[in-house]
C-alpha cells in the first residue's frame, strides 16, 4: 500500500507552516515504520529546489480557478498502480476539491483532514463566504472521505452543526523528539518567573490581546516577573501598541519571528509557556514547550486542557478572560516562588511521550488506512 499526502504549498522540512510540518512527520513516520509514503505538494514555484527529506516529494503547479487543475497531477493520479491511499491536509482549497473529485472517478479512498478550518470560532471569520463555500464543495468531500481526521474534540464535535458524519475521528498532533537537540544556554540570570508564548501573533485565534491584560493586572497586583513573546503576524502591531498603553514596555519583550535551536532555547529559558487561543487543532507550539518540560497554561480551545489536568502539568482554564488567566498568572508565581514547578516539569514531559509521540500518531493513523 502507497500513502500519498497532498499539501498546499512546497513542504520543505525548514521553516514549513503548520499544516505543512504536520504532514511531513506523518509521512516520515509512516516510512519509518515501512509504510511506502510519498508528499505531494500544490504549489505557484513547483520547480523550486525541495529540501532533503526520507520520502519521496512531488510539486505540481497552483493554478488559477478559471484554469482548474494542473494537467500534471491529473495525469500522475491516473497513472498511480497498485493500492493507493491519498491524505488530504488543509481545508476550503479548490484544488482539494478538484483532486477528490478525480481520487472519487478512480475509486481511490482519501482521508481528509481539515486542520482546524471546521472549529466554530474559525467559521466565525468570513461566515458567509465559507457557508456559501463548505455548502458548495467541502460538505461533498467530508461525505466522500473514507474517515474525517479532526485533531481535536473542539472541531470533532463542532462539524455536527454543518453536516451529520458517521466517518470521523479525532487523532492529535504529535511532536518529534529529534528536532528538540539544541545547545542549551541561559539567555540572563534571573531571579523571577518568565512567561512566554510562540507562535503567530493573531489575536482573533490566539487571544494575545487578552494575555497582555492579563499580565497587567498580575503586575499591578504585585506580581513579579517577565512576558515573552515570539512569532510575528497581523497583530503584532497592535500588541505593541497595548503594551505600550499598558506601562509593560519594561517587561514585555517581542522576539519577533525565531527558528531552529534560538527558537528551542528561548522556549526552555521560560518558566511558564501561555497559551490561551480561542480556537486550534492541535497546537504544536504546546507539545514543543511540553516536550521541552515547560509547565503549561492553556485554555479549552487548545484542546489539550484535560491532559494538562490529567498529567498535572500546568493550569487548564475553563475561559479567555482576562481576570482568569491573571489568576492562573498570580498562582504559578507562587509555585515558582517555592520551587514547586518540577513536578509539572516532568508532567509535561511525560504526557508529550505517552500521547502525543510521532510513532505513536503514525501507527493511529496506519490503522485508519489499512482498515
């Protein structure tokens, strides 16, 4: 059996986005385990030069609607031999719908996985166009799919507002170990708790926003200590801006965009890693700083907060509002104040290789396409 992934974009190993990263251990893992596993990749550079990876890697060309499909992968899809299983990463993609159409002709099975599109906060951006959009196309592709992949409970349970499915499943992102060795520094001698986020800086999803005002009102209440932020997006801006009026011009450090180990060593310079987003899939930034034996604060909308309670390694809050997070803010202080963040320490750890380990993901998802 053949396992052929289909991204949006060139899926090169470095500085890939996140549905791009997702699919490149899925197939990596896959092979590793002696599953034949290529990567497709829709693309407007399909002749640009593909960084080395362990499974083979396709580039087709993205074309405009009036043009449909790039006659290339038409062809590469009728020629395919033997038995073939497409996995399909992204949704609200013509294209997508234009191969499923073809896979369907062909009698090809697909698993479809919409990387959090179906979250209800997400379809709350651009309602109209996407309603118009999922009633004309993507609601004939969940109904094809041989299996649904959502990567968590939120969108699992959400997709039965828009269309009734008996073939969906939740599997999680996961985290690879091996891109986790980096040279270990301190970044300064320091005395009080850094809280830190990575990631894109988009408060409609992320609510950073709310983070900013949260951590005010920690400090303004006699709380010590550092926020840092790393990634770039729409809002970075703005969060500056509220910093700004916040008076934490002082305490607040924007690191803009970092990768590799500069990344890695950030992340394990923090005390605590804040992630309260309204709406994610399965957030790899989370299993990053867990797997890098951060303690974690996370909302619902992450879709891990039961595991964060269940492997005790950090505070699942049940909302996004400021008061909460600063409440959560004010305890972890005090666990930091009195050396007691180990055992979370090791929680996180523990719960990134028991749920969350690549193999463990990859042997999941080879059960659903040997079914």
């Amino acid at each position: 059996m053949k396992v052929i992934h289909l991204v949006l974009g060139k899926a090169n190993p470095n500085r890939m986005n996140g549905v791009n990263k997702v699919a490149h251990y899925h197939a990596t893992y896959l092979h590793r385990m002696g599953v034949q596993t290529e990567i497709w990749g829709i693309t407007k550079t399909p002749e640009a030069p593909v960084t080395d990876r362990e499974v083979p890697t396709r580039l087709f060309r993205a074309q405009s609607i009036i043009r449909g499909l790039d006659p290339a992968i038409q062809l590469a899809i009728q020629r395919l031999t033997g038995e073939t299983v497409f996995h399909i990463h992204g949704a609200l993609i013509p294209d997508f719908y234009l191969v499923t159409k073809i896979l369907c002709d062909k009698k090809i099975p697909y698993i479809y996985t919409p990387h959090g599109a179906f979250n209800e906060v997400a379809l709350r951006k651009n309602k109209i166009i996407k309603k118009l959009y999922i009633n004309g196309f993507e609601k004939w592709m969940l109904r094809h799919a041989k299996k649904v992949q959502f990567l968590g409970k939120s969108e699992f349970d959400h997709i039965g507002s828009l269309i009734k499915l008996q073939n969906k499943i939740v599997i999680p992102n996961g985290q690879c170990f091996e891109e986790l060795t980096f040279d270990f520094h301190k970044v300064k001698n320091k005395k009080e708790p850094v809280f830190g986020f990575c990631g894109r800086l988009d408060n409609y999803y992320k609510a950073l926003d709310l983070v900013i005002k949260a951590f005010s009102d920690y400090r303004n209440k006699g709380g010590k200590g550092e926020l840092w932020i790393i990634g770039d997006g729409p809002d970075r801006q703005k969060l500056e801006q509220l910093v700004i009026a916040c008076n934490l011009s002082a305490y607040v450090t924007f690191y803009g965009a970092r990768y590799g180990q500069e990344k890695l060593n950030l992340i394990a310079n923090m005390d605590v890693f804040v992630h309260p987003s309204h709406s994610e899939g399965s957030p790899t930034a989370i299993l990053e700083a867990a797997a890098l034996k951060r303690p974690l604060l996370v909302s619902t909308g992450t879709n891990v907060g039961p595991l964060v309670e269940q492997y005790k390694c950090g505070i699942h809050i049940p909302d996004n509002k400021p008061a909460t997070i600063t409440k959560a803010l004010i305890r972890f202080a005090e666990l930091y104040e009195k050396g007691l963040l180990a055992e979370m320490q090791s929680g996180a750890l523990k719960m990134v290789q028991q749920e969350f380990d690549w193999m463990v993901i990859a042997k999941k998802l080879n059960d659903v396409y040997q079914s």
